[in-house]
C-alpha cells in the first residue's frame, strides 16, 4: 500500500487549479498557491526566519514558513518557471482578470506588471517557434499573447473556437489538428510523446494519443487537477487526477485501470510534483481546498506496483463475488427456461421468459418533421418481429441526454412490441447510440436483454421534404474537387439520414432546427460542388466532412453569406464604439483621480491648520466624486463586457471563414484575418472571408 511520505496542514484555503511548484532562489522548491482575498501563499520551510517583507511581499501571522503576496484583485491563475536570463531563479507569474504581474520572489521586486485586457483565464510558461526567449503564454477571452521577461508583447494570436468543445493542436500559430469533444475543455496535461491527458467540465477524463483516443471514463464529479507522473515506478507515467469530491487516483496511460486512489476530506485544489524533502527523489504533491498537502514517493521494487491499500482489494475480491453470484443467478434461470421448453407449457413458459428463437431486436431511423404538439426530432423506432414484448429501453448516447442515458419504461397497460424514443441532437455530431431492451412475453416475470448499437449520423436533422413556398438560402460556398460525383453521393448517404438513399449529388434538405433551406449541388464535367445554406457553421462543417472522407488535404474555396457578413460589419463598428468609448472613460478617471488627490491634499491641509469647515467642505466633495467614479466605473465595466463580447463574435467569424476551406488554406485565411484586424483594414478583412485571399 502506497502511503504519504508527508502530510501538512497549511492554514491558508486554496483556490481550485491554482497551484504550482516553484524553486525561486533557483535551489529549493516552494509550494505556491492562490488564495482568498487577492493573495498568492509561498510555502518554503527550507530557509526559515531568512525571509524579508516586502512591497507586495509579507509573512503569514499563522505560520512562519508562509509568505503572502498581495495582488489585490481576485487571482484567476498562476504559474511558476524560467522566464529571464538573468533571474537568480524561477519567474513567479500571476494572471487576474485585467493584469499580469511577474514577480521575483527572491528579490522581493516587480520584474514587470502588464495590463492585459482581454483578461488572463490560463498561463504556460515555454518557447514558441523561432522566439529565442522563453515566454509566458495568456489565454484570455478571446486571444493568446505571449510576454518575454521585459514585458514586451512577442506573440499575439486569435484563439479560434474558445467557445467550442473542441481540442485544437497548434504548430506555433498554425492550427495542424482538432479533435471535437462534446464539453468544455478544463484540462490538458503531456505524458509521454505524443499522449496527452485531458478533463472535460462533464467529469470525463481519458487519454489522446495523437488524434486517437485510448480510453475515457465520467464520474459525477468534476476533475480539478490533472498531472502526468510515474507513481508505479514502471518507467510509464500515470495520469493522476484529484476530483471534487476530494478523491485522487491514479490510472494507466494505457487502460485507464485504477492502480492508485486516496481521499482528501475536501476537493482536491491541484496536483504538482518536486523535491519538497530535498533528499534527492521526486515526490509527487496533492492539495486541497482547505489547505491539507501530502506528498508521494513513487513505489519501491517491493512493492511490486501493488498500490492499493488491502481494504481496496478486499472490495474488489466482494465485487467479484457479487459479480459470480450473479452470473450463476442468471445461469440458473437459463437452465430453468431449458426445463420448461416443451410442448403444452407456453403460459409458464411465457412467465419464465421463454420467447422464440428467432427474437431479434430491430431499430429504425427516421426524420420527423414538427407538428403542433412536438418538436422536430430523430425518432428511433425499437420493435421485435413476433408476439414478444418491450418492458423497458436504455438509451446511452454522449451529449444527447441529460446525464448521458435516457430509459423508457412503459406502463403494464401500454406493454407492445415496439417503442418510439424521439431524439433530439444539439449539434451535427454523429454518435453512437448503444441500445438495451428488456424483452420477453406478455405476463413474463423475467426478460431477456438484447443489447445493439446503432450509429446516429452527423447530418442527421435535414429531411429531404421541402416547402415549394420555403425561401432560398441567399449564403454559398463555392470549391471544386478531383473525384468522381458516385464519391459525393456515397458521403451523402453516410452523413444525412436517408431511408432509401439518393443516386446523385443534387439535393435539398430542410433544416429541422432553424427550418432553413441545404443545396447541395455538383458539376460533373468540372468537379465544383455549391453548397447553398444560409447557416456558415454548417456549410464549414459539411466542408470539413466531406474533405474528410475523400481525404483532401488542402481546399481552397470561395464564400459569401450576405446576411452574415452584414451582421459582423456591424459587430466590427460596434468593436470601434467601444474601444473609443473605453478610451473616454479612461481618461475621465484619470482626471477625477488628480482630482482627488488634489482635494485629499486641500483637505489634509485645512485639517493641520485647524480650518474644520473647509475640512469638511472638502471631503463632502470627496465623497460626491467618489459616487461619481464609482458610477464611471459600473459604466466602464458594462462597456468592457459589451466589447469582450463583440471581439468573441469577431473571433469566432474568423473561426467560421477558416473552416469554409481545408489545410493550408484554410491556416491562410486565419492569418490573413488577424493581420487585416491588427491593421484594422475591414474590406481586406471581408475580402479574405470571401476569396480565401486579399490579392485581386
């Protein structure tokens, strides 16, 4: 059994994925962590009473080994590593909403405090490309940047799809991959190679290799903390992960098996690793929120990887027991339908759930418009071809059901040999739909289960019936291709949901969400495909699908969505509304500010000379200003979420336009669009979108 090298109790609560490891005098490792009130604890028991208070920097009353930096705003996240050349050790970076500071612990000194707009949601610290130094990398709301250890802006990017579920791989700013998950990202961590870890906001956790998943499991709680670390000893890093429920297990990169698993009596606050004992050996580091740290060695050769406590086996030795029984139930209830299997003994036959051998389970997929009392859906139509019937369905589909499962339990009054489950998928995904059916007679006491899969479609909610009167889509976008139209039409019936299938690549679909006309057409003696829609998020997922499938590299294509494009010139007027209006109260603040400092000097003065109702007089007018500022500032930040949520709608158009085109085109046309935003050129911008390129 593997137990804690060490155990402290901190008295400082912790900010959940806000911890680090930092070595800041370049020698001896420093536990470091946000916490409440706008302060960054620095545990370091290695130099005790060496330590001096600073401008930022002070000692904790309760325990001498802690320090506090004071960052006055609320912390949203840190990190800590080599950012200069010339640091005595590492870079203590601390990100909030509005700044970034980076700070020398060592030498109690500011190295530099930036203001970032756009907000600071997650830090790295690395090398980018061809930029020699090290850079602390920002992700905010909307964009990347990257600060050197002066400070200075070195890399500036959009980050596409911040509001997606996907998973984006970049080549310095060159997207080179996207793997679509179906919740918010809260977690990568690298293993080994190219393996990676990754934590969804649903409780997933699994494991990438590449664009391959290895394995994958969901809890009902949420994963706080992911770390890559060998805790077996097998020279293969495990992915450990600290939950909200205070659990930390450790399971294989490989099978996603359980080898390691303790509990905290709080939520896990972060998962880090170092040499805290300074004794030479890598410990791995747990946190909780309330401030408990307990350290881990990796297995010793005695051990022989068995890390579970006994009591852990113990468990696994009943639920294998349990596990026996049941499949011994359930022999015999088979062997008791084998004796009752004659001739003249079908009502107790149909009680011990004897039904006939040819029982299959058959599913259907349809499309079904709207009517008055239902919403456009899938309908999945689940029957059996003889007497039998369906006591109950369990329905398991990612990111379709609330909770991932849906079961359907009809009445005894309303038992039949078919069920009708309506599906209703929120986006173009196709998923997989793992079916299970409780089937047996009419009076039976005991069902047989039938279990199938059946693949959902991505393009599954557009029905091939379409209102003559129905407007025509005024959106295109326009590519040619070198294959055959037999390809396009075999992608069509693998994508859309077609009970009969087509045998040409010219078809309109109504959309069952937004009710909006799809056309897709081809030429056969050029290869141009126009896709008609006035919908860009579908017509650059029907790109990206059907380059998949013919395995196109690069695609270039031509695009012009009217209505779209309207909507983002007026959002681009609105971006410049706001950044002048920003740039006013700015300013207005700044006067009120010298204003007040003004008036605390006049006040101060009539104070000292004994002038009581001048004092007065003068703070009266203290606090008039101060209402004002405080209003100024209410308007400032109602202006600030307004413009934060127009640089998103601009960032995801250029998202939108990238994926209209496949490959280097389409890493073009994203570049090209955040030079024309950085130059503020608007007709460049529009000109890309649609051309795929500024030139004539």
């Amino acid at each position: 059994m593997l137990v804690p090298i060490f155990t402290l109790k901190l008295n400082h609560k912790i900010n959940p994925r806000m911890v680090t490891m930092g070595k800041f005098d370049g020698i001896h490792p420093c536990l470091t962590a946000a916490t409440q009130a706008g302060k960054v604890f620095i545990h370091n028991p290695h130099t005790r009473g060496q330590r001096q208070a600073a401008h930022r920097l002070s000692q904790s009353a309760q325990d001498s080994d802690i320090s506090l930096l004071n960052i006055n705003q609320a912390v949203s996240c840190l990190t800590a590593g080599t950012l200069g050349p010339n640091t005595t050790g590492d870079t203590l970076l601390v990100g909030t909403q509005t700044n970034l500071l980076a700070y020398d612990v060592h030498d109690n000194a500011d190295i530099f405090y930036r203001e970032v707009t756009d907000g600071a949601n997650a830090i790295v610290l690395g090398k980018l490309g061809n930029i020699e130094s090290p850079l602390a990398i920002i992700g905010g709301n909307c964009a990347l940047q990257g600060f050197d250890y002066e400070g200075n802006d070195q890399f500036w990017t959009l980050l596409v799809g911040s509001e997606d579920f996907d998973i984006r791989v970049f080549k310095e700013d060159e997207l080179v991959s996207e793997i679509a998950e179906n919740e918010t990202v809260t977690s990568l961590c690298h293993m080994h190679g190219s393996r990676f870890g990754y934590a969804l906001a649903n409780g997933t956790v699994g494991v990438y290799d590449r664009t391959a998943r290895y394995w994958r499991i969901k809890s009902k709680n949420h994963a706080m903390s992911i770390h890559a670390f060998d805790l077996n000893a097998d020279g293969v890093v495990e992915l450990i992960t600290g939950w909200s429920n205070g659990k930390i297990d450790a399971r294989s990169d490989r099978t996603g098996e359980v080898i390691f698993k303790d509990n905290f009596s709080s939520s896990v606050a972060g998962v880090v690793e170092g040499d805290y004992r300074m004794d030479g050996q890598i410990q791995l580091i747990c946190t909780s929120v309330e401030g408990e740290v307990r350290g881990y060695l990796p297995a010793s050769k005695e051990m022989k990887g068995n890390l579970m406590d006994s009591s852990v086996e113990q468990d696994l030795i009943r639920e294998l027991s349990q596990r026996r029984q049941n499949l011994l139930l359930e022999l015999r209830n088979y062997e008791e339908n084998a004796k009752q299997a004659v001739p003249g003994a079908s009502e107790r036959d149909t009680q011990m759930g004897v039904i006939p051998a040819n029982t299959q389970l058959q599913t259907v997929l349809s499309v079904r418009a709207a009517t008055e009392s239902q919403r456009s859906h899938i309908e999945l139509s689940i029957s059996t071809p003889n007497e039998t019937i369906i006591r109950a369905v369990l329905i398991f589909a990612e990111g379709i059901f609330e909770g991932e499962s849906h079961v359907v339990h009809p009445s005894a009054q309303n038992l039949c040999g078919s069920i009708c489950v309506p599906i209703i998928p929120p986006k173009d995904i196709p998923v997989d739909l793992h079916i299970k059916a409780f089937v047996g007679g009419k009076s039976s006491s005991q069902f047989h289960v039938f279990e199938i899969t059946r693949q959902l479609p991505r393009f599954s909610m557009y029905d091939l019936n379409v209102e003559p009167e129905a407007p025509q889509p005024t959106g295109k976008v326009t590519f040619t291709i070198n294959d055959r139209p037999q390809r396009v039409v075999m992608w069509l019936n693998q994508n859309f949901l077609l009970l009969e299938g087509i045998d040409t690549p010219d078809v309109t679909f109504t959309s069952l969400r937004g009710g909006g006309l799809l056309t897709i057409s081809m030429l056969s003696t050029s290869g141009e495909i126009t896709l008609n829609t006035d919908d860009i998020d579908l017509a650059g997922d029907l790109v990206q699908s059907l380059a998949s499938f013919l395995a196109i590299e690069d695609l270039q294509a031509e695009a012009d969505f009217p209505t779209y494009f309207g909507e983002l010139r007026t959002t681009l007027t609105e971006v410049d509304d706001y950044h002048s209006v920003h740039q006013k109260l700015t300013a207005a603040i700044a006067d009120h500010s010298n204003h007040i400092r003004n008036m605390l000097v006049q006040a101060e003065d009539a104070r000292l000379m004994g002038d009581i109702r001048n004092m007065k007089k003068r703070y009266i007018e203290l606090y008039d200003l101060n209402r004002d500022l405080i209003n100024e500032y209410k308007i400032r930040s109602n202006n600030h979420n307004a413009l934060l949520a127009c640089l998103k709608s601009v960032n995801q158009a250029i998202q939108r336009a990238g994926r209209l085109r496949v490959g280097k085109p389409k890493n073009q046309v994203i570049t090209a669009c955040r030079d024309a935003i950085k130059n503020n050129n608007v007709n460049v911008l529009f000109k890309i979108m649609k051309a795929g390129t500024a030139s004539s």
